[in-house]
C-alpha cells in the first residue's frame, strides 16, 4: 500500500510539474476570457461583486455570453496571494488538472477492481496495474496537459465530473448529485453532457428503487442548478449562436438546388436528399465523427482553433495508437458494467460539439479524454507483462512528450500568439507607461474587445470602472459592449479624422495608424508590437 501510494505521488507530481512550467507566459497570450475570469475574480475579492456589479452571482455576463462562474471563485483565492496575474488566473486549472490524475486512478479502480486481466502491479517484474498506467498517462497526456495551462472552466468541469462518476460508483447518491450539479455551474457543455453521463451511470450500475433515496439526491441537483434554470431564458443568447440547429439555409440556396433538380418545388426527391433536416442530421453525424478520426486524435488535434491544440500534435501520442486497439479489443472480448460505461462516454463525449457550429471543437468534447485515456491504459497494461515492452513503451512515451513539449514551447508560439491575444499585454505596458502623458487613450477594436485588459493589466478599482461604463448594444451578442469608461475609448481608428484630435494616445493596427501618414510634428512614436514571427500587430503612437 505504502510503495503504491509512494508510486501515485511521484506521478501526481510529475503531472504538476509539466503543468506548472512556465505556467504565466505558455501559452504566449492572454485571452479575453482569461482576463475576463481574473478580472471578475478580483472584482469579487475587492467588492463581493462582478465587474458589472451584480452581488455573488452564479452565472457571469460577459463577452457575449453568460457564463457559469464556478471557476471565477476557485480563482479568488489565487488572485488574493498572488495578486492579479496571469499566473494566478491559469493556477486554478492547472491545480484541477493535476488533480485529474489520482481522480482518475481512483475512477478506473472503481471501475476494474474485481477483474482479473492479470497486470498486477510489481516493481520486481515492472508489471503495470491499469489504474496507474491510467494516472501515468493522464499525467503526460496533451489533451490533459493543453486544457490544463489555461483558464479553462472545461477542465475544472471535467475534474468534477470524474469526482461525481467515483462517488456515484460509491453509491453516494445525495454527494455524487452535489458534484454533478457543480459540474453545470462551471462550464455551458456540461448542460448537455452531465445529464447524459448520468442516465448512462444510472442504466449500467443502478439507482436506488426507493423513492424517498431517489428523492434527495435529485432534489438537491435540481436546486444548486435553480440559478441556471431560472436564468436560462434570457441569458441563452451564446447557446443560440453557436446551437447548429437554429441556422437555416437561405431561399436562394434552396431555390438553386431545386433548379439543378430540374424541380419546380419542394419534391420527394428535395425531402430524401436535400432537406434542412437531412442536412443538419449529415452535418451533425460528420462533426460527430471528426472527433474520432486521426487527424483529430494523433495528427492536429482541433485544427478549427489554434487555441485548442498545439501546432502539428493531436491530442494523444502515436504510440497509443497500439494501446488503444489493444484496449478496445480487450474491452469488447470482456464485457462488464465498467466497459459499457466506457463505451458510453465514449459514444456520447462528442455530441455538445457535434451539435455546435464549429466543424471540430477540443474543449466541447473534452471529456472524450477520459474513456480514451482509460482504454489506452489497458492497453498498456496488457503490454506491460513482458519487460520489453515496457521499456519500448516508456522509450515512446518519453520521446512523444520531449517531442510535444519542443512543440509547444518553442514552435507552436509562432503560430498561436494571434489566436491567444498576444498583443494587449505588450501594448497596456506601453499604456501604463505612457497613457499619463495623455487626456484620453483611444485603443482599437480590431483584435476583438480590449476594454477587459485595461482592466486586467491596469488593475482598475472595480467600483470605479462600474460608475464610468457606457455599453453599447450588440445584436451578436445579449450582454452588449463596451464603449467607453474613464479615459478609455473603445473603437476603430480612422487616422483622417482622428489625426486631428490632441493629447490621445492611439493603439491600432498598421492599416489604422499607417506609416506615411505619422510624420506630423506633435505626433510621438511609442513604439510597434510584434508577433513572435515577426508579422505586425499594433502600432502606438500619441498626439500631443
């Protein structure tokens, strides 16, 4: 027991080290929804409000949604010792995300404690338990290590979810509730998923027949979620926007399929091939099924979104390739309630993705790192009975994660910094330097909405920004944006006018600010940001 704890340590360990690294500034880039989440965070801590003033709210308005905000309150308590960071917004992730690997240890014991596949575990004969090649793997797994060096409410969703999965497995009906409700005030894809995972857990293992046991744990999730069901209406705007199934084809879409038909109107022919129903089934069924496919898992991981992935690495390593077909062919020769809940969360994993716009999304199907990761580890385990293969998997192993890592650090910046932001911070130094010397500053919106990293990165006194805000309405969006507070503007630049004002600061891109119109003589040069590879991204420069 002690050498078996010992073991667990040394890979929870590793795991924490592999995510703490360099934590602050990998990945290269601060998103606005990072800075949204500390900003928040610190409004809390300051005020007991958000950044628009509403007291402790369960649910957050921000950036065009309404956001569970679990996560945000986890992040407190960093921000108060560390203070307003980078490092102490993304701590909370990371510190979940190591979590993850005992979680999960704990998880596949639950699940396989009573079978015999023959792996015990002894250091002698370097013969691997599945439930530590579980935990080992998650440790060193890119999907795992990628969602947890951000500020992803995904990955805390997921810790949660896998915590509730153990207690359920427990038979702590009323706790395992608690957890899974916990679940939907933290991330808006768990709204989907959770329920399901629970009428899979529900229909493998069992439920309490008693009403009255069935009760409470049912009326407790119901109401730690009251916030969210109540609020649902009208805060369901982003779930809209991004639900496929409230895009339609236009008219003239439909009027040319039909004139290639040769149809005056809506036929038989129309209905069986080209309906918007048939449609939507075919697209959700093929953004289903990318998410197995090899490019998604070994080749590029979500190669719709730079921030979801690194550069030219999916989200498992090749050599899992072997692990996992060992594994499913285990699983499938050895049928038990633990496999078909495998399979379960395997085949339901994708769908808050499948039903969203996006052609691939790593963060939505997140949690299909789990049953992935336990069959890969029963494929390693198989493997592991012979002493050869152990030391060829760990060779691979090793070589996969050096390999992920020179990717991630050195080659995928180059790449990623546009989609991670990596400009405001560079820029609101220059702002703070500077911005003193000026009336007003006049930062471009181009890049999306700045105002949250004067904010972040300025440490604005919440109860000042509040008394000084101005939104606007945005009909992409049901929470509006923000014009102006302070001396801050918000908006595009256009230098034929602009040039004309005094004592601003301007922050905008090289079209906004272009380089022969600056040679004016009360113009000051602050200076330009770059993207590491070296393509321009904000120009500074002040009118006195």
């Amino acid at each position: 027991m002690k050498r078996s704890l010992t073991i667990l340590l040394l890979i929870t360990f590793l795991g924490l080290g592999l995510r703490l690294f360099r934590l602050a500034d990998r990945p290269l880039g601060f998103t606005w929804d990072e800075a949204a989440l500390g900003y928040n965070a610190f409004s809390l801590l300051k005020t007991g409000r958000d950044e628009h003033g509403q007291i402790l709210p369960v649910v957050f308005k921000s950036f065009g949604d309404y956001k569970p905000g679990l996560y945000i309150y986890f992040t407190v308590p960093s921000v108060a010792l560390l203070g307003l960071n980078e490092f102490a917004v993304r701590l909370p992730s990371a510190l979940f995300g190591t979590l993850l690997i005992p979680v999960i240890f704990l998880l596949t014991y639950k699940l396989f404690k009573k079978l015999d596949i023959g792996n015990s575990f002894q250091i002698s004969n370097f013969k691997f338990q599945i439930a530590f090649a579980a935990a080992l793997l998650t440790a060193i797994n890119p999907w795992m290590i990628h969602f947890s060096r951000g500020a992803w409410e995904a990955n805390l969703a997921l810790f949660l979810t896998c915590l509730a999965a153990i207690i359920f497995l427990s038979r702590r009906y009323t706790l395992s509730s608690v957890f899974f409700a916990l679940t939907l005030l933290s991330y808006q894809g768990a709204k989907l998923f959770t329920p399901l995972l629970i009428a899979s857990l529900v229909s493998v293992f069992g439920f309490p027949r008693s009403v009255k046991k069935a009760v409470l744990p049912a009326s407790l999730f119901l109401l730690i979620i009251l916030p969210i069901i109540t609020n649902f209406p009208s805060q369901s705007g982003r779930l809209r926007i991004f639900n496929v199934l409230n895009y339609s084809r236009n008219a003239d879409t439909i009027s040319r399929i039909l004139d290639q038909d040769g149809s005056s109107g809506k036929n038989l022919v129309y209905y069986l091939f080209h309906s918007e129903s048939y449609e939507r089934v075919k697209g959700i069924t093929e953004r289903y099924l990318n998410h197995f496919s090899g490019r998604f898992l070994f080749g590029e991981g979500d190669w719709s979104n730079l921030r979801h992935s690194v550069v030219y690495h999916g989200y498992f390593y090749y050599v899992e390739i072997i692990f996992i077909l060992i594994g499913l062919i285990w699983l499938i020769r050895h049928p038990s309630r633990g496999s078909r809940l495998i399979f379960l969360w395997l085949l339901l994993a994708p769908l808050p993705s499948a039903f969203s716009r996006d052609v691939i999304s790593g963060v939505r199907s997140f949690p299909l790192v789990i049953p992935l990761i336990l069959i890969s580890a029963i494929g390693l385990s198989r493997l592991a009975k012979k002493t050869l293969f152990v030391a060829v998997a760990f060779i691979a192993l090793s070589l996969g994660l050096l390999y992920y890592f020179d990717l991630y650090f050195i080659h995928s910046p180059h790449f990623s910094a546009p989609a991670w932001l990596y400009p405001y911070k560079t820029a609101m130094e220059a702002v703070s330097k500077y911005g003193s010397n000026y009336r007003q500053v006049v930062f471009t919106d181009q890049l999306g909405q700045p105002y949250i990293y004067t904010l972040f990165y300025g440490r604005e006194d919440p109860k000042n920004y509040q008394s000084q805000v101005s939104f606007l309405p945005d009909p992409g969006s049901d929470v509006g944006r923000v014009e102006r507070f302070g001396r801050y503007r918000f908006r595009p630049i256009y230098w034929p006018v602009d040039r004309g004002m005094s004592s601003t600061l301007f922050v905008g891109g090289q079209y906004e600010l272009p380089e022969q119109d600056l040679n004016m003589p009360n113009l000051e040069r602050i200076g330009d940001v770059y993207y590491p590879d070296g393509t321009h991204a904000l120009r500074i420069v002040g009118l006195k």
